[in-house]
C-alpha cells in the first residue's frame, strides 16, 4: 500500500509492517499506526511515520549507537502492553530533536520508544531516572 510521509514524500509499505501503538504517543493520542522506515543502511537512523496523519513523523535513532552504556529495564506492566515474552522482542529507538547541524542534535534517552517487531506494537515508555538518561542527550557527544 502507498502512504504518503512527511519527509520522504509517497512511499510503498507493506501492511504487516504498521505498528499498533495502543494509546498513541504522547499528544498523539487519537494516531494509533506508525510504521518505522529506515533512511540508510549504513545509519542507525529511521523515520517513524504516523499511516494516519501524513505531517506527523519522527526521527528515531538506535540509541546504542550514540550511547553505548544505554540501558534499562522495562516495568511488567510495559511488558505486558507490549505483549513481550522474550528479550529478542524489543527493540528500543529515541526521537531524534534536529539541529542546525547534525551533531548540534540531540535524542530523547528518557522517553525511549519501544517496539515488539514480532506482535508488531509500539509504546514511549518514559523511564524514571531523569539524572541517568536525560531528555535531550547531545549527539555532540557521541559523534566525536
């Protein structure tokens, strides 16, 4: 099917690749589809493209890519939302903030968006520890 993307313009997706984000995302509430499309293979970057409202996307990116010691754990009742029965499951991305430039960017390590890529659905989970992974990590710091 073809949807149309904020910034990729018109797009060929393929059903079974839409992710069901139950409750939305924060102030997106009532957009419940998303699908994730890579940008290159080379970049540990992606967009997340509402199927619903063509103007509402994000740039995720593999947070581990810019921050290796990234971790943390899931509550069990994110788990549960998630629909996760094993680790192989999940995998974690982080809205991307734009900048001039690249590396004046920064990601979001407190409000990870989390994805089951085997059921298919997808929730921010805000995590609790604000002085660990802030809300705006530097890229800067990283890309060194």
């Amino acid at each position: 099917m073809k949807i149309e993307t904020k910034f990729l313009g018109e797009v060929d997706i393929v059903e079974e690749d839409i992710y069901t984000f139950e409750n939305g995302l924060p102030g997106f509430e009532d957009l419940t589809k998303f699908v994730l499309i890579p940008l290159d293979a080379d970049l540990p970057l992606a967009i997340l493209q509402s199927t619903e409202q063509a103007p509402i996307s994000f740039v995720v990116a593999y947070p581990f890519a810019f921050n290796p010691s990234y971790a943390f754990d899931l509550s069990e009742e994110d788990k549960q939302a998630l629909h996760i029965e094993t680790e192989d499951e999940v995998v974690p991305y982080a809205i991307v903030t734009m900048n001039d430039t690249f590396d004046k960017s920064t990601i979001n390590l407190l409000a990870p968006i989390i994805l089951n890529i085997t059921k298919k659905c997808g929730k921010q989970v805000v995590l609790g520890d604000s002085k660990k992974y802030p809300l705006h990590y530097q890229i800067k710091e990283s890309v060194k």
